[in-house]
C-alpha cells in the first residue's frame, strides 16, 4: 500500500535513496549528519533526532527540512554554513518568489539543482502515491 502525499496532515516525508545519492553525486559530496532525521530513515551515520534548530551544525551536512516551517531551516543553514565554513546539502521545493530564497539562496551564492517532474517522496518506507505538490530542488551550500 502506497502513502499519500499531504503536507497538511503531516510533513515528516522520507528523502528516496536513489536521489540522495543524486545529490551527493552531483556536487561531489558525502555528508557526514543527517540534520532531520530517525534511525529508521538516516541518510549519514550521524543523525538529529530532535530539534537540530536549536544546535551548531559544525559538519557537513544533509538536510531534507519539515516544509511546515522551511523557511527556518533555509536561514539556519545559511547562517551555520557561513558561521562553521561547512558544506550543507538541502532538499527543498522550489519557491523562488520568496524572500528567504532571495536572501539565503540566490544571494547566498548557493549552488542549485534542479529536479526534473516532481518526487515521490517516501513514508515508512513506501513510495508516496501522489507526488509533491511543487517541483524540488537540491540546494548547495559550499564550504571555501
């Protein structure tokens, strides 16, 4: 049985393997802590499994967000990326109309990925029936 997709119901979704793997690939990357995570759904040997917003991300990093409150995320990443020098990784949809985008991302220097269609994120494991509502994006900041 497939989950799904409702961001309204709950947004705590699983990154598919296939395209973490993607991500790492493309920018030449190996995150060291996963930052929103379980031990079930990990993607790096180290995780958070609590509330990494209220922690230094002094690693490099994967960040797959709770799109509820993205934009908190984004900044943390952005601001951290730049405090440490770390690289950090992030999934994200794309909404470049907003101005966290323009703030953190676009005028942060990040390096962007664009995915083609939209992903089926997973739950428990299960492909979601329904895909994303908005098409993603990985989301690069690069250490110098």
């Amino acid at each position: 049985m497939s989950a799904t997709f409702n961001l309204s119901k709950n947004d705590q979704w699983e990154t598919p393997p296939d395209l973490f793997q993607l991500g790492c690939d493309y920018f030449d990357f190996e995150p060291t802590l996963d930052l929103c995570a379980t031990n079930f759904n990990k993607k790096c040997k180290l995780f958070i499994k609590n509330y990494a917003l209220d922690m230094k991300w002094q690693n490099d990093s994967w960040l797959n967000p709770p799109y509820s409150n993205v934009k908190d995320w984004i900044r943390k990443a952005y601001h951290e990326h730049l405090k440490w020098n770390v690289s950090i990784l992030a999934l994200l949809f794309v909404k470049t109309d907003t101005k966290v985008w323009h703030e953190c991302i676009l005028h942060g220097k990040a390096e962007i990925l664009f995915i083609e269609g939209r992903i089926h994120f997973w739950k428990n494991g299960k492909r979601s029936k329904n895909p994303a509502p908005y098409p993603s994006c990985f989301v690069f900041w690069r250490a110098k």
